[in-house]
C-alpha cells in the first residue's frame, strides 16, 4: 500500500469517525485462580458483593459479570470487570482492593479501554422509580 493511500485511509476514517465523544474506562478481565479453596471462595462471596454494591454506589462501577458460554455452563467464572478512574494506576489499585484479588482467588488482566461507539438507553419509571437499563 502506498503511503499516498495510507493517509487518504487515515482521513476517511478520521472524517467517518467524527467528534465522538470519547470515554476512557478501565477492564479488569478476571480468571479465577485454579488452587484456590472452595471455602475460601465461599468465605469472601458476601464481602466481594457488598465491595462491588459500594463501587456501584458511588459511581465507580460501570458494569461487571461473569462471561458465560452459549450452552450456559462454565467450570470457572471467568469475568470481566469495567471502572471509572482517573488513571491506570488509580484503576489498578480500585482492581487490587476487590476481595477476590486481595484474597488470592482471582486475578486479573487490566486494560484501557476508549469507548468511542455504542449507546445506552435508561428508562425511569416515575411512580415506582424503577429503572431499565436497555
């Protein structure tokens, strides 16, 4: 390819592209560890719950979940996990701060992750207050 097409490609994709906004978020995709004990898992769930409901609450959280394979049954639960913050290294230590991670059961692989395409709709329900997320 020439270097004539190279820029010409570059422009049409920059032009394509436009003003998007741009958001940067973190993603932690977990992986359990393989020895760690049953119990121990089963210890932390409840702090590993109410750790996620907290960086839920205050706006940290993104989203987070386990993938599942079309059949529906996985031997791990292998996940991935998607944070505001300010920076890699702020990312890294809300990552390290999870009970999974700070106990040894899982760990994780951090990436940045610029979220240029897609959207989300809310609905608010005013009476009920409920919320659906699509």
């Amino acid at each position: 390819m020439t270097d004539e097409r190279r820029a010409a490609l570059r422009a049409e994709a920059k032009t394509l592209r436009g003003s998007a906004y741009v958001r940067r978020y973190f993603v932690a995709l977990w992986t359990d560890v393989p020895d760690a004990s049953d119990d121990a898992f089963l210890e932390t769930l409840p702090e590993h719950f109410r750790h996620m409901s907290r960086l839920e609450s205050d706006g940290t959280m993104f989203g987070s979940g386990p993938f599942r394979p079309p059949d529906g049954v996985a031997e791990s639960l292998e996940s991935m996990t998607i944070v505001r913050a300010a920076s890699h290294d702020a990312a890294q230590a809300i990552f390290d701060a999870m009970p999974m991670a700070r106990n040894g059961l899982r760990t994780y692989e951090l990436f940045a992750w610029d979220m240029s395409v897609g959207s989300l709709t809310v609905r608010v329900a005013l009476k009920s207050g409920a919320l659906e997320l699509e």
